[in-house]
C-alpha cells in the first residue's frame, strides 16, 4: 500500500515533485525545457537541481513568515514525490551537500516506483532517438497493457496527499503532476504558493499558445 508520511501541521513544508523514468531523454541545468529532438528530448534534472530550487522557496517562505507565525523557527520539511526509485537517496545527499538545506528534514511516500508498476527502467530513453525513446513512454505502455493502472493511481494519489501539506512547491511544467500538486498547494493554502518550475513557465508550455 502506498501510505504517505504525515507531516506536522505547524512545519514549514517545501513540496518537491522529480519527474524521472520515461521523461528523460537527456539530462540539463535548471531553465533549459526544451524537448524538441533537436535539442537531444525531453530533460531530466539532477537532484542538486531540485535541492538548490527548494532552498531559494524555503528563503523566500521565511522572510515573509512574522515572528508571532507558529510556523517561525519550526523545523523545515522537504516533502518529496517522485516515479523514481533512486530519486530519495538522490535528494537525501543533496540536501547534506548543502547549507541552506541544513536542518531540513525528509519526507516521502514509499511505494513501488517505474519498472514496479510498468514503467521503463530509469534511463532507459536517454541518448535514444525520439522514435525509439516513443516505445518506452508511459503513455505507448499505458496502451499496449503494460501499466499497472491501480498501483500507479495509487503513488499518484498518496504523492498528492503528501504535497498538498506543502506551502511551496518545485516541479516541472512539463509534468502533468507537478501542476496537479501545485493545484492541491493552492487549494489547501487558499492561494497560490512560492514555486519554481525547473524546466519553463508555466506560460510556456506546448499547448498554452498564445492569448
């Protein structure tokens, strides 16, 4: 069963969503969405990507809390979703590795990730061409049977109990999960939280064209 961990009511929570497994095509530096071909596919991130994002939110959290907050000099919370099997370790020696990060505590929801509920093995489409890395997209296996639907649904659902806790999030834009997560921040804040999305604005993502 996938069972998120509860976080505590009065902590400053920073939601982190590492979108991994058939996304990758390629790994890039925090800005760089492109996901045409000719750019080398869909990016990845490393996890410092991830870690260095949540410490400039978590900044930003705290230089608005006032001193009467009962969140004020609380312990910090990572809350970190991911269809990667690797991607807590990963974050976990980041956050070590850095400064800002220290006192910061890790939480994540443990569940089977990718190849356990039929996705492809991580890193299996980086360096492929985008006609080959299209056979291990979720969305090829989805349809030929390949998915676990229950067990996916259920990571799904217990990574966006675990975010909406969060009163900042970093994600990808890219990622229909980090906007459902930033959806559920916002819905739980009653307004829209501190976030950065490491590939692009949300502006400018393929289907938003242009007003």
């Amino acid at each position: 069963p996938c069972r998120p961990p509860s976080a505590p009511a009065a902590t400053l929570g920073v939601g982190v969503q590492v979108r991994r497994g058939d996304a990758c095509e390629r790994w890039a530096a925090a800005g760089d969405g492109d996901d045409l071909p000719a750019a080398g596919g869909r990016p990845c991130y490393r996890a410092a990507e991830y870690v260095s994002a949540a410490a400039a939110v978590l900044a930003r959290l705290r230089a608005r809390l006032p001193p009467s907050s009962p969140l004020a000099g609380r312990e910090p919370v990572l809350l970190l979703a991911s269809d990667s099997p690797r991607a807590e370790h990963e974050v976990r020696e980041a956050m070590r590795s850095s400064d800002a990060m220290a006192g910061v505590r890790l939480l994540a929801v443990a569940s089977p990730r990718g190849e356990a509920w039929g996705g492809v093995e991580e890193g299996a489409n980086v360096g492929k061409r985008r006609a080959a890395a299209k056979r291990g997209f979720i969305e090829a296996r989805n349809a030929a049977g390949l998915v676990n639907r229950t067990a996916n649904f259920a990571a799904l659902s217990a990574d966006l109990r675990l975010l909406s806790a969060s009163h900042s999030f970093v994600g990808t834009a890219a990622s229909w999960t980090s906007r459902l997560a930033l959806l559920a921040i916002t819905g739980e804040r009653g307004a829209l939280p501190p976030f950065v999305m490491l590939d692009r604005p949300l502006g400018q993502l393929w289907f938003a064209g242009k007003s």
